[in-house]
C-alpha cells in the first residue's frame, strides 16, 4: 500500500495561495557578498530594466515569487546587503505594476528584497537578471506579461443606468473617447487582444451594440477596442470596479448636458488664483485641426517634416491648459493617438455639448502649386467664421493673435465652406495662425513658446468677446 506523500500532508494549506509560483534564475554561483548602493529604474522596450549596482553586484543571484493579498511579485536578491545610500523606493512604469520598495529583509545570510505590488488582477511581469554595463552592476529586466485577450463584455440593467462591464481589465492602461456617426463610446487597452469569437451580439436599452476590433498597436503593444455603439448620443460614466472596467450609461430625461467627450487628464484641476472673469465657468470646445492619420499641411524642413495636425494639437493643449486656469470648462476634440475625427463629428459633438464658443486651430498654406514660388508665398493670421454672431469673436482672436505674434493681419472672412464653424450653436471661429509654407510663420509655429503666445492671445480675444457680450 501506498502512504500518502508527506509533503502534501504537512504542507500548510495557505502555503498553495501565496506561493503561486517560485523560479530561481542565474546559474550556481558562489556566495557574492554583494552591496547593493544604487539601484534605477527606465524604461527598456516594452518593459522596464532595473540597474542594481555595487560592490560584487555584478555577480549577484536572484530568486522570485508570488504572494496574494495584495498581489505582489517579490525578487530576493541572495547574499546581498542593501547599503543605507541606495533608494527604498523605486517608480517604474510598468503595465500592471503600481509601485516597487527595496528592503533587507533578513541578515546572515543577507538578502535584499524588491517588492513590486500589483495591480488588482494583474498577472506580474517575467523577469531576468543580465549583466550590467559596469564591472559592478546587473540589470534585473522585466517584461510585462503577454497581451491579454478580452473576455466579452457584459451588459447589466442597473436601477437607474444600463453597465457594459468588461471583465478582468482593470488593470489593464486605457483610452476612452466618445465619436459621432454612429453615436459610440470607445476604450482602448494596452497590451490587449481581441478574442477569436466575439460572445452573442449585445443589444439593450440604450446601447446598440457592443463591438471589439484590434487597433493599431503602441509600440510593440497590441490595442485592442471595445466600441459601444449607442441609439443616441449620451452621458456616460467609466470606473474600476474591482478587477472590472465598467462603463455606464444613465437614463436622463430631456435634453443632455454633461460632457461625452475626451477624457483622462481632461478633469486635471489647476489653482484658481488666475481667473479671469469673463471667462469664468464658460465652455469652450477646443478643436485642433486634423491628426488621427490626417497631418494636415506637411513641410519639410532639414529636421524632419512639419505637421499641421502636431502644431495645432501643441497650441490647443496649451490653449486648453490655459482656459482652465483661467476658470474655464474645455473639451478637446481629439488628443494625441486618437483616431480620425471627421469635421462634422467635430461639430457634431459641439453641438451635443452646447458650449458657448468653439475654436478650430489650423495652419495656413499656399496651393501646393505655388510652394516653388516662395516670394509669392503668401503669410500672415485669418480667422474664419459663418454666422453673424460669430463675427466678433473672430475679429477679437484675429486682433489678439496678429499683434501678439507680429502676424500680417490678414482680416476675417466669412464662409459657408467650412463643416466645422458652419454651424449655428455657439459662435464659432476657425483660426489659421500662420502660414506652414511662410518661413517666418513656421519659426512662429515650430517655436513652443511662440505657441504659447498663440494659445495665449486666442485665450484673450475669447476674454474680450464674453467681456463685451456682458455688457450688452
Ligand atoms: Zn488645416
């Protein structure tokens, strides 16, 4: 008869939860009686390296494994006293890792540990150690665990909303936007996969259909998309909730007023000490021309080529910035890495959000035609606008932006053509800054503090038109 193993009999049962798994790596060394006095973090393709460099460093062993509750990855580092000069904590950016502390653990034998919690649900990173560059260092290298593919989203009646809650992403870095035509929300995961068979077609309350779709990848990290696609444009909100990304869709009567827009650092909140008053609490939808695959104008120079979709999203985000400051509320209508965004859902989205000015940001050019021309090249600032109430907001910005970068002043100009402004919801401009093909306009457009003057001096001509508006 057979006896029952031993080890599974006497091995305590939390040992099996705690200790999910244990490697060993590096081969059969010596003792090191190594010192631990720096230890750095970076980046290292898709996943990070830490240089761990001291006296007898270079030879040093590793073991890891995995604890529970909270997840966390541990690496001992054998033989190893950790000297009081080295850091304690270390920030590194790592998908699924929130944070990394240094400790001696135990003395005689010494080992020195690296904790790295995890995120909640965050399968922890594979790990190596290599030699380092110095005679005295190791590099621990990490890389993130491999893509993780997307279980089908759930959709869920809660009493007042509709939830699509995707499973086990939490944890997971993440986009989310909303887009027009269809009315949809998106968000993108890194690091993610779609997976081959897609679930049963959702389709309840306000919610269409759930569709996922692989994005182009970040780097060499997959994206993958979940797209909600709605029966209208509406409110929603997005959290983690434990190891779930859930979105949620409230059902509100009448007309909606809370932004579907970009998000992210959007909400960042910035000291009130520079309020302008004409500017307070009004809602500015800030739109920068072109970008999602669309570079606008583009020039060569001896750098590299210049982009309209770069300078405008360099001067919105500035502008964005500043209007907060300000006082005001902003939306972007895209932001870097997002998709394509067509000029009518530009206006269609403001139009939803019913702010109280949009401001388009381009880059002027002279006809392809005329580029072997330069002394015809035509230079200077414009501001576009469709309906009469419009006009004072153009000639406002028009005024502030001309004098502030020593621009011609090319006057303001009424048009029916342009999909953006020719829309009657707030009054709306189009401002072409400056010329890309003009050599003095793009020093303006290429300089990042001239850029700031540009966002600056449109932020003022928007001062100067609700000031007046006011006084009406
Ligand atoms: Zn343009």
């Amino acid at each position: 008869m057979h006896l029952p193993l031993r080890a599974s009999r006497v091995r305590p049962r939390f040992v099996a939860l705690l200790a999910l798994a244990a490697l060993a790596c590096g081969s059969a060394g010596t003792a090191s009686g190594a010192r631990l006095a720096r230890a750095e973090a970076r980046p290292a393709g898709r996943g990070a390296e830490i240089a761990l460099s001291g006296p007898g460093m270079r030879e040093v062993k590793a073991k890891a494994f995995t604890l529970g509750r909270p997840a966390r990855l541990i690496v001992d580092l054998t033989d190893t006293v950790l000297t009081p000069r080295a850091p304690r904590d270390l920030s590194l950016r790592l998908p699924g890792v929130t944070g990394v502390r240094l400790a001696q653990y135990r003395t005689a034998p010494d080992v020195t540990r690296l904790v790295f919690t995890l995120a909640a649900g965050a399968p922890p990173p594979s790990w190596r150690l290599a030699p380092g560059e110095g005679a005295n260092e190791t590099r621990l290298l990490l890389q993130p665990a491999g893509p993780v593919t997307l279980s089908p989203p759930v959709v869920e009646k809660q009493k007042q909303s509709w939830v699509v809650r995707i499973p086990g992403v939490g944890y997971l870095e993440r986009r989310t936007g909303a887009l027009d035509n269809p009315a949809r929300v998106f968000l993108d995961f890194t690091n993610a996969e779609v997976p081959a068979t897609s679930g049963r077609n959702i389709s309840a309350g306000p919610i269409a259909q759930v569709r996922m779709g692989q994005q182009s990848p970040e780097g060499e990290q997959p994206v993958a998309r979940v797209a909600i696609e709605l029966r209208a444009s509406q409110a929603f909100d997005e959290k983690v909730e434990g190891e779930d990304v859930v979105v949620s869709f409230t059902e509100v009567a009448g007309r909606e007023k809370r932004s579907p827009g970009p998000r992210g650092s959007y909400d960042v909140p910035l000291p009130p000490e520079h309020t302008v008053p004409s500017l307070r609490g009004k809602h500015i939808v800030v739109d920068p021309g072109h970008g999602g695959g669309d570079p606008g104008t583009q020039w060569p120079t001896a750098d590299g080529v210049v982009c309209e979709s770069d300078l405008t999203l360099a001067i919105g985000l500035k502008l964005e910035r500043l209007l907060k400051r300000a006082g005001a509320k902003v939306t972007l209508t895209r932001r870097e890495g997002d998709p394509y965004v067509y000029p009518s859902e530009r206006r269609d989205l403001t139009n939803r959000l019913g702010p109280d000015a949009f401001v388009a940001i381009h880059c002027n050019s002279v006809a392809a035609s005329l580029k072997a021309e330069p002394p015809k090249s035509a230079s200077g600032t414009e501001v576009y606008y469709t309906s009469e109430d419009s006009e004072p907001l153009a000639k406002a910005v028009l005024e502030e932006v001309a004098a502030e970068l020593e621009t011609r002043d090319r006057g303001v100009r009424h048009t029916t053509e342009l999909a953006v402004v020719n829309h009657a919801c707030c009054p709306a401009v189009l401002v072409e800054v400056g010329f890309i093909t003009d050599k003095d306009d793009r020093a303006r457009l290429t300089d990042e503090a001239d850029q700031g003057r540009a966002a600056a001096a449109i932020l003022r001509g928007l001062a100067r038109f609700f000031a007046e508006e006011e006084r009406e």
